[in-house]
C-alpha cells in the first residue's frame, strides 16, 4: 500500500472503531470521551505552538472565545446546528488568535508563556463583568441537532454528540499529521531548533509564530465550541488558568511526536478526574499531581515518544 | 571583471573593542577571497556585518550597486549572499534529509504551504545536495549525533540551496584534524558552482594558498593586506602579526 493512502485508510479505521465503540460503552463514558476529545482538539493546537519552542499558558483563552462563539451564535443568532455552531466558535478564536498573534511573535520563552496567561486572565477578569452575557454563572445553551436531526432523548442526544465529536476528533487529527509530515511542519521544528538558521535561509521565524499561534487558536476555538454545546453551558471558568493548565499538562504528558497521543492523555486525564472526583473528592489535584510526576520521570518524551520509539524498533527489526 | 559586492568605511566598535576599524573591500564576481588574521581579528565581524547580523556603526555594503546595509539577515539571503558558520547552525533534532528539506523548501518558496509534502522534486534535490557534499551515508542520521566535521559540511549545503551569489564560510575547516582539511576544501570547492563569489576565513595559511585567489588578512579591526595570496603572505606586517614567521 502506498504510504500515500495510508494516513487517511487509518483515519476511516479509526471513526469507524470509535463509532462502534461508543455504542458498546455506557453512556457517561461516552460522555465522558466527548469531553475529553474537546480537551484534546484545543491541546493538539497547542502542540503545534509548542512544535515551533514555545509553551502557552493561554490555551483556554480561545477554548472560551469558541465556547462563547457558539453559545452566543446559537443564543442570539439562533443557530442550533452543531456543525455550524463549531465552525463559528472556531471562527472566533480563530480571527482572535490572528489579531494576539503577531504582538507575541517577538516573545520567547518565560515572556510569551505569561503574556498569553496574562491575556486569558484578562478575558476571564473581563467576562465575569460582563452582565449581558450572564457575569461569571455565564449562560445556558439548549440541545443542538445535527444536520437537520434532533435528537429525541438523552441516549440518542449523547451518541450523535459522540459521534460528531469523532468526526471533529479524526478530521483535524488528519490534517495535523498530514501538516507534521509536511515541510512546513518541519519549518515550525526547525524554529525551535535554530531560529538564526531559520532566519539565514530567508524564512521568517516570527511567521512561523504567527502561523502556529493562530492554527492552535483555531483548533483551541474549535474545542471549546464542541465542550459547549456538549455541557450546553459556557462561563468565565474557561478562559481561567486552570483550564488552560490542564491543556499544558495534556500536551507534555503527550508529547509533540503524536497526535493520537494528544487524544489518549487527554482521556487519561479525563478519566483520572473522574475516578479521583468519585472516590477521593479532596485529593484529585494531588492525583493530577502524582500522575503529572510520574509522566515527566517516566515518560519525557510523553506517550508520543513511546509510540514512536515502538515504531522505530519495529523499522530496526525487519530485515534490510 | 564586475563588483558584486563592496563594504565602504565599515567600523563597529563593541564598548572599548574595535572589531571594524575603516575596512574597505571590494569583490569580484566568482572570486575565491580567503580571509585570515589572529582570534579577535574581526573576520567574524566582517561576515556579520556583511550578512546583515550586525549593523555597522557606519559605512556601506552593497551587493551589485544596491544599499543593503540596513537590511534584515533574511533580506540580505534572499538577495543572494548566504554563509556558513564558525559553529555550524543547524536544525539538531532533525535529520540530515530533513534539514536540507527545511532549506529547500524556504529556497523554492514551499515551506509555508501547509500540507505540501516532501515530494519526488524535493527528495531528488535532497539527495544530489547530499551527493555533491558526500553526505549521503548521513542522510538520515540525526544532526546532534553527527560529528563537527560532518556539520560544517551540512552547514555549507543547507546554505547554497538558494544557489547564493556571494557565499562566506566562517571557518570551514576549523574543528577537523589538520590530515583531513584539505579533503574537507576539496569536497566544498567541487560542490560549488563555478560562478559563486566564495569568501572564507581560514587560519591554515597551507589552505589559504591551495583555494584562494586573493587574501585579506585581519588585524586588530583592521584589513592590513589585501593582495594575492604569495605577496600577502611575504607581507612583512603580516608575517609580523599574523602567521609569526616574521624573522
Ligand atoms: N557581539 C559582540 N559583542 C561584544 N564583542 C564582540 C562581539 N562580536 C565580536 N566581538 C569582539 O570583537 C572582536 C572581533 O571578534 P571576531 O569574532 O570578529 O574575531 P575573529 O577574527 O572572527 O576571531 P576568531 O578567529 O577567534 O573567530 C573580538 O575582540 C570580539 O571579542
Ligand atoms: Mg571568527
């Protein structure tokens, strides 16, 4: 087969799976997945911002701008179509992350974490203010349907939720590999490797920024869009540092190598906040912490790295 | 004979430091100009101030007649002047292949198309780079695991993808034992094409006199001798300051 149809075949393989597995599973953890493919979108967009050398203390800000997109798409402009609804949440943050991105290109390291916590903080700050769209309880959306279906109960509600939370997950998982195998995802690579050299082959390093800021936005946008309606609810809380706290920890525990790994951390996390809310309700930021120790240790170049490294040795196994 | 390229009364001082001390050059096309003087000469200056990374405290560069003394490291390569470095700057965490993929791809204009694949086009154009610099048996080892002679070599060939019309190589030869420069010179001086203005510094004076065409030798910011390679190196001041065989 040639590597060419490789990628996508995988990506079919994969929706199909996902889609017959969300039947197979009760429904909070089908829910539960929904959540954490969310998480995953707007962490996959902050792998690519950590793929040019940068981290990102601000994720959660277009998380919110897009879950606040499409709440307000679908509350004032009466918009009930998921597919829809994501797309504008994406907009948001995405015409957000273009306008922010250019002012943090020319910071690095420390500088540029902070300021783009800063920048969240300050939208968070801001709509907890902001009466007409609902202070800091924030507002409460209604069910959306899909593509002309509605849903008729809450089973039926969870698993097309579901399964267009798959198609979300698959479609933007694709394109990020595809663009991770490209040459201009070796450019973002390269930029966090040498930006002199970057900069001595006649490339600009500060575009690359730009570019990589944005695209996350974007995919920040679309996460928060999907959480959205999948809660029904938006408020402040999503442009808090923790959120944007539990992205970063989502994407070191996954690394940079994979996209898939970004998915799997991001329902690890899910599921560890789930069972320690249950059964230890007062330790869950400790287990967070045990678990986050335990990856850096363990794993330091995330599960991606472990994905990769199986990989190599398999090439290193078979015969010349 | 035509001037590609012309520095006019560049100084630079750093605090008490004179690294560029009124130097004036001028550079035919297709010259081979090695560029030598002690530690502190100010030859790394030079190709800094030539290559935009520096700004003179005053004085000219320009490239065939136009000013480009103000303009940004990625202007001045895009005009067609490219270097190499005294340290080798590459892309570590990368391959071989891969760093000369990223080089490319700046060079053709198809590094910011999102989704464009390393294709036929490329990887042939990787591979005959790879081939004019024998690095092909690197080519898919990983940069940091490669040794510094390799590098200086991958530093050269990710440079001259946007086929320069003034190449500077910043020692090219410095961290390779003394057995194995000439080879390293021969390798460089094959992979270039024939019509490339090619200025490199050089302390191994055996060196300067087998490749270059005309020296300039350093000394204290200051270009004392610019001449061909047997009178400059016969130079009474040179011999005095800078190969010591003055006597
Ligand atoms: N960015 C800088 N800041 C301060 N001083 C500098 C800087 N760059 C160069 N210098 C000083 O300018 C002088 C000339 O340095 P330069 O690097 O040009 O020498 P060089 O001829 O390349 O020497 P070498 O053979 O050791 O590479 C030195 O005294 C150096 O310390
Ligand atoms: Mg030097």
């Amino acid at each position: 087969m040639s590597s060419r149809y490789a990628i996508p075949l995988l990506a079919a393989l994969t929706l199909v799976i996902l889609v017959v597995l969300g039947k197979l599973l009760p429904a909070w953890c089908v829910f539960l997945l929904v959540t954490a493919f969310a998480k995953g979108l707007a962490a996959l967009g902050l792998v690519l911002i950590i793929r040019s050398g940068l981290l990102s203390f601000g994720q959660g800000l277009f998380y919110c701008a897009g879950g606040y997109g499409a709440g307000l798409f679908m509350l004032w402009g009466g918009v009930h179509d998921a597919a829809l609804l994501v797309l504008a949440g994406g907009l948001v943050a995405l015409v957000l992350g273009a306008v922010i991105a250019p002012l943090l290109a020319g910071y690095r390291s420390i500088f540029f974490a902070t300021l783009t916590l800063a920048l969240s903080m300050l939208a968070h700050g801001a709509l907890t203010k902001a009466d007409f769209l609902g202070g800091s309880d924030g507002l409460n959306l209604r069910p959306p349907s899909f593509i002309g279906f509605q849903p008729a109960n809450s089973t039926e509600s969870v698993y097309a939720l579901y399964v267009f939370a798959c198609i979300l997950v698959v479609v933007f998982s694709l394109a990020c590999r595809v663009h991770f195998n490209s040459v201009r995802g070796l450019l973002s690579l390269a930029v966090r490797d040498n930006e002199i050299r970057v900069e001595y082959l006649g490339s600009s390093v500060r575009r690359v920024i730009s570019e990589n800021f944005t695209a996350a936005a974007f995919l920040g946008g679309i996460g928060g869009a999907l959480n959205a309606i999948a809660v029904a609810h938006i408020d402040p809380e999503l442009a808090f540092w923790t959120t944007s706290g539990e992205f970063v920890f989502v994407a070191i525990l996954s690394g940079y190598l994979s996209v898939a790994a970004v998915f799997a951390s991001s329902i690890a996390l899910e599921f560890i906040r789930s069972f320690s809310s249950q059964y230890f309700p007062n330790a869950w930021q400790m287990s967070l912490g045990i678990f986050m120790l335990a990856s850096i240790l363990f794993l330091p170049n995330g599960i991606g790295g472990l994905l990769q490294r199986r990989k190599k040795r398999m090439k290193g196994n078979k015969p010349a | 004979m035509s001037v590609v390229l012309e520095a006019r009364n560049l100084n630079k001082s750093f605090g008490s430091v004179v690294a560029a001390n009124d130097i004036n050059v001028t550079v035919n096309r297709a010259e081979r100009l090695g560029l030598i003087g002690t530690n502190g000469a100010g030859k790394t200056t030079f190709v800094n101030i030539v290559t935009g990374y520096i700004k003179p405290d005053s004085g000219a560069i320009t490239l065939e007649g136009r000013d480009i003394t103000a303009c940004e490291p990625r202007v001045i390569t895009k005009e067609g002047v490219c270097r190499s470095f005294q340290v080798p700057q590459l892309f570590l965490t990368l391959t071989t292949a891969q760093n000369l993929a990223v080089a490319i791809g700046i060079a053709q204009g198809q590094a910011f198309s999102p989704y464009a694949t390393i294709d036929d086009a490329m990887a042939e154009a990787i591979d005959a780079l790879l081939e004019r610099f024998r690095l092909g048996d690197y080519r898919d080892q990983t940069v940091s695991e490669l040794p510094g002679g390799v590098r200086k070599l991958i530093d050269i060939a990710v440079a001259v993808t946007r086929k320069p019309k003034v190449l500077l190589l910043d020692e090219p030869t410095s961290g390779v034992a003394a057995e194995q420069k000439f080879a390293l010179m021969d390798i460089i001086m094959s992979a270039l094409d024939s019509d490339v203005t090619v200025l490199f510094v050089e302390h191994d004076m055996d060196i300067v006199s087998r490749y270059a065409q005309r020296v300039l030798a350093f000394y204290d910011g200051r270009i004392i001798a610019d001449d061909l390679p047997q009178a400059v190196l016969e130079n009474q001041t040179v011999k005095m300051h800078i190969t010591g065989t003055a006597g």
